[in-house]
C-alpha cells in the first residue's frame, strides 16, 4: 500500500525514518509565535500500552500512558513477559535526604529488591533492565559505600539477572562533592561518573550496536580514504588493509552528556507556570542510548522511578510504546510539559 503525508521541510522517509507506519491527519499546533509541535501523523501498529495495565493512567499520548502510584503496585499489574525495555534511575542512597525521597544505604538491598522481582518477572526473555545508579560517599570518612555493588549482586545472585555489561555516564557539569573532602581538604577528586547497568534475563537480549554508531574519528576518515598497509601490531593484534565504511564507529561503553538541559521546553515551561521542576533528572542521552540499542519500533518500554518522564519523552520520539510510573502527582503534572498535545489541567502560564 501508498501512503503519501506533506510534511514540512522534510520528506515522509525521512521524517518516519524508514518505519513501517499508517498515515494520519492531524492539524499543525502553534505557540508562542512558532510551531510548538511537529505533526504527529502516526501511531503504533501494536495495541496501546495502557491495556497492559489495570488501573487508570494519569495520561495517554499517542505511544504511550503515565500511571501515578507506587510502581512496585503498578508492577504487580503487568503480564508476565509484557516488556522489552525498563530504563531507570530510582532515588540514590545518598547521605543527606531529598525531597523526591531516598532510601538509606543499609536498606537499600532490601527496598529494591521487590520492584527488581516485579521486573524480571515482567521482562520478555529477550528484554533488558537498564539501571542508572550513582555512587556515594560513606558518612563523615572520604570512602566510597559499596551500596550500588551490593544491588548489582543482589539482582544477579538473587533475582537470576545478568550482567550484559557495565556501562557509564561522564558528566562533565557535575558540582565538585563532598564539599569537605574535595573543595576544602582537597583530599578526593570531583567524582564525575555514575554507572549504568545494563541486566538482560537471557544471556542474549535483543541489541544492535548498529543502530547507535558514532560518527567516525578524523583519523579513522583518513584510513578510509587512504587505507591501511596490513601489519602486526606491538600487542599482537594482526591488522588487515580491509577497511570499510560501516556508516560509523562502534560506541563505547562511556557515554558522556551534560546533566544541563537549562534551556529545555521543560524548564521553560515550568518557569513560565511558576512550577518547581523535578530536581533530578538525568539527560535524554541516556534512555535514548539504550532505547536505539535495545528496542524495536513498537516495542514497550517502561521507566517505573519517571520522575519527570525524560524516559517516555524520549520513547514517544522514538516511536516505541511508553510506560511511567511516579509516586508524587507533582512530578506527573509537570512532566505533561513534555508533552505539548497532553498538557492538561498543567497551570496556566504567568501573565506578563
């Protein structure tokens, strides 16, 4: 079948980037002088992830539902082997609390390990459980808790998930911390890296590195044109003249992005309402990393820790079908800023 949809400054290849879709007709939003949002001209060819869950979301958009409640609950109410991606970041155990809540070092095992349950239980075999988890420092000693690795073990050891691979975020903006021992003693470096989890139920999970290729290196472009005269390396390695352009270079395990999204709509729009936005979101790098890694178009991803829903956000970009779960209704109503067709009953901005 042909399907043929006017889309502004681009064609409909490149606009849906080669998916299989059905065309739709919907009218251009306008705001704040320019277009607010780009069409949104298709939907999933899959049934909607809200009939996964039996409970009434707190809102659906086109690809995807967000659900207020405790996500170990919300959980509970998924099929068994229902999704193909969870990507998360629940609250660290840091020392000094938080106003989005967090769990003390000593417990924290034992707080996770349920919704850890929940997840493998509701993971297709070929699915992964990305898990964002930021280090900590012990309470008044410049040492390092071990609390991150005794979650690493707890879901392996306990829960049967494994290791796929252990990934990291670099954040080049982060605030030197603890103040005491890096800015006053100068006894201990500015910790700039978090992990990144990445568990599969299977030994091999659904991915292809393919799909997240970097742009190739200056001198990598070079070889390319000029080629490589075949020779044995000091390591031992033997390498061929046969170098070809693969479309780009596989990426690293160490993904860096500024936790800086200052300028965002998000951020503008919570401004603009008097809003408070949610204190700690991590950027969109990250979920869409392993969304593009990790998934198929019209696979189910769910962020059960959404905070300020950068997962489902990325996921509705992306064209995969979305689920976030969040305790706290303010989070849940200003994260429809990021949704400009689903804002809701969201304040009104400030008169001027």
């Amino acid at each position: 079948m042909k399907y043929t949809a006017a889309v502004r400054g681009s064609s409909l290849k490149a606009a849906t980037n080669g998916l299989p879709v059905k065309a739709r007709k919907y009218p251009i939003v306008q705001g704040a002088g320019r277009v607010a949002e780009t069409l949104d001209l298709f939907k999933p060819d899959e049934p909607h992830p809200s009939s996964l869950v039996a409970a009434k979301p707190a809102y659906k958009t086109t690809w995807g539902a967000m659900y207020e409640g405790d996500s170990a609950l919300l959980l509970a109410k998924l099929p068994d082997e229902s999704l193909d991606l969870v990507v998360t970041s629940p609250p660290y155990a840091l020392h000094f609390k938080k106003e989005y809540g967090n769990v003390d070092k000593d417990g924290y095992v034992d707080w996770l390990r349920p919704f850890g349950q929940e997840i493998y239980r509701a993971l297709k075999p070929t699915g992964s459980f990305v898990l964002n988890i930021g280090g900590s420092y012990n309470a008044g000693t410049p040492t390092r808790s071990l609390y991150h690795f005794r979650v690493l073990l707890m879901l392996c050891d306990e829960l049967g998930f494994h290791l796929a691979q252990e990934c990291f975020w670099y954040n080049p903006a982060k605030l030197p911390s603890p103040a005491e021992w890096v800015n006053v003693r100068r006894m201990r470096v500015k910790d700039s890296v978090e992990y990144v989890f990445w568990l599969s139920k299977e030994p091999l999970p659904k991915a292809d590195n393919r799909r997240v290729l970097a742009e190739y290196s200056p001198d990598m472009k070079r070889l390319l044109v000029r080629g490589y005269r075949a020779k044995e390396r000091p390591s031992g390695h033997k390498i061929t003249n046969k170098f070809t352009d693969k479309g780009g270079s596989i990426p690293s395990n160490l993904i860096e992005r500024g936790n800086n999204e200052s300028n965002s709509d998000y951020i503008r729009l919570c401004g603009e309402r008097d809003l408070k936005p949610h204190p700690a979101r991590f950027p969109a790098a990250l979920p869409e990393f392993f969304t593009r890694f990790l998934t198929d178009p019209d696979d189910v991803v769910l962020d059960p820790f959404a905070g300020s829903n950068m997962t489902g956000s990325v996921a509705e970009s992306l064209k995969r079908r979305w689920l976030a779960f969040e305790l706290e209704p303010k989070y849940i109503e200003t994260s429809r800023l990021r949704f400009p067709l689903h804002r809701g009953p969201v304040s009104a901005p400030k008169p001027r």
